[in-house]
C-alpha cells in the first residue's frame, strides 16, 4: 500500500490532440487511468495539447495520442513534428511513457504514406505505414506481450480497424505476437511495436478498459513505481478482458 506518511505521487497525463484524435474510446482510456489512480490514493493530472501547443517533456509522466480520421491525422502530423516532435524524444528520453494508438501509432513512426502523400511522423519508434489498396483490416484481434518488468506473458485483446500497414524497422520490436486477428500487416505475424517506454497499437475499442492490467503496467512505469501497485478489486475489469478475448476467438 502506498505511504500515507508521504505525498501520494501523481500521475501527470498529456493528451495530444484531444479534440481532432479521439475516435476511438480514447477518452475512456483517460477516464480509466484517472479512475484507478483515485482508487488507489494516488493524484492524478490531465493536460491537453492542441494544434499549436508546445508541451514541457519535464511536465509530465505519460503521453497520449489517440486515433482520428484522416484529415484530422494530416492536420496532427505536420503541428506534431514542428512543435511536439524534439520534447517528446526528450521526455522519451528521460523515461516518460508515451502511447500511441491507431492512428496515433502511426504517427509515432517515421512517416504515414497514404497516395501521393507522405505525412510526417515523431520518429519515436522505427516504423513506417502505407496505406493499403485492399480491404482494411479489421476485426476482434489478441495478441500476446511480455511487458519489460511485467510478471509473465500477457494477452491484450481488443479491436481493429486500419487501413495502413504498418513495417517495423531494425530498432522497434513488436509489441506483441497475434493470437488472432491481423496485426500490423495482416500476415507479419506481429502487432504493435515498443522500443523503451513509447508503445504503439492498434488495438481499441477501447485498449484500457478492456486490459486493466496494462493500464496498471502504464502507470506503474510512467511513476517509476520501485513496489507493486496495490491490487484493486477487478471483477468488473476481468470480465471485460474476457469478453474481448472470447469476441477474438480465445
């Protein structure tokens, strides 16, 4: 349990472009996060930034980019790599999580080629995308990860919907290996990609709600945390891990 001696920590939470990429459940993602820090006494602090905005890397624990529609993504890209790009790898550097999903996984990597265009990405993970000329993959989709500091293999199950595939790089490895469902390219066999704390998936639907366990991974690395999150009780939570497990044929 933690100290009540001490001040609790808080978790210190930006939210890149809440307003064009969150299209996918992302803010029940934040809405878990803030829930179960309340829940275990710890603060919790939510920052959002827009187009425009210059964010501090020293200002915060976890960074959040969302899915959005594509024009909404172009928008992002260009803002993210003048005025975001350089304090998110100073904040990677130093430790702080950033998590990317769908859409915001894309712009994590290096570029998003979608036709005769190329947006810029963050350069964070060693990825690139390319939009696809085929069906988009879509469908219940789990995968199984081994987290750094995380107690044995875990599954994320979730959703996907993405037209893009998505090519890992020498330095990124995967963040999981597909159980079901297609990944990042329908047929590499992986999903996802890490390299230190910045992550990316695909999967939503939402990500968090229906893995309770990685949200506490998140928190539990973006605090530095030397002992164990105090546990919670989760029926709640693990019957919705269930359930997007069954949905992806587990």
């Amino acid at each position: 349990m933690p100290d009540l001696s001490l001040p609790s920590p808080t978790l210190r939470v930006c939210a890149l472009y809440p307003d064009l990429m969150n299209i996918y459940a992302d803010r029940g993602n934040l809405l878990l996060l803030r829930r179960r820090c309340a829940w275990r006494g710890l603060d919790f602090q939510l920052t959002g930034a827009g187009l425009g905005a210059a964010i501090d890397p020293e200002a915060h624990d976890l960074f959040y980019l969302g899915g959005g529609q594509d024009r909404d993504q172009a928008l992002c890209a260009q803002d993210l790599v003048d005025t975001k790009r350089d304090a998110l790898h100073a904040a990677a550097a130093r430790g702080a999580v950033v998590l990317g999903v769908c859409g915001g996984y894309q712009l994590l990597g290096h570029s998003y080629e979608v036709g005769d265009d190329v947006l810029p990405g963050a350069g964070l993970l060693d990825v690139t995308t390319v939009r696809h000329a085929g069906e988009r993959l879509i469908g219940n989709v789990a995968i199984r990860v081994q987290l750094p500091g995380a107690d044995g293999p875990r599954i994320i199950a979730g959703f996907e919907n993405h037209g893009g595939r998505t090519h890992l790089g020498a330095d990124a490895a995967p963040l999981g290996r597909v159980l079901r469902g297609h990944g990042n390219t329908g047929d590499s066999g992986s999903e996802g990609a890490i390299r230190g704390t910045v992550i990316g998936t695909y999967i939503h639907g939402p990500l968090l709600p229906k893995n309770a366990w990685l949200a506490d991974w998140l928190t539990q690395t973006a605090l530095r945390l030397d002992a164990p999150l105090p546990l919670l009780e989760d029926t709640l939570e693990d019957a919705a891990h269930a359930c997007a497990r069954a949905a992806a044929g587990l």
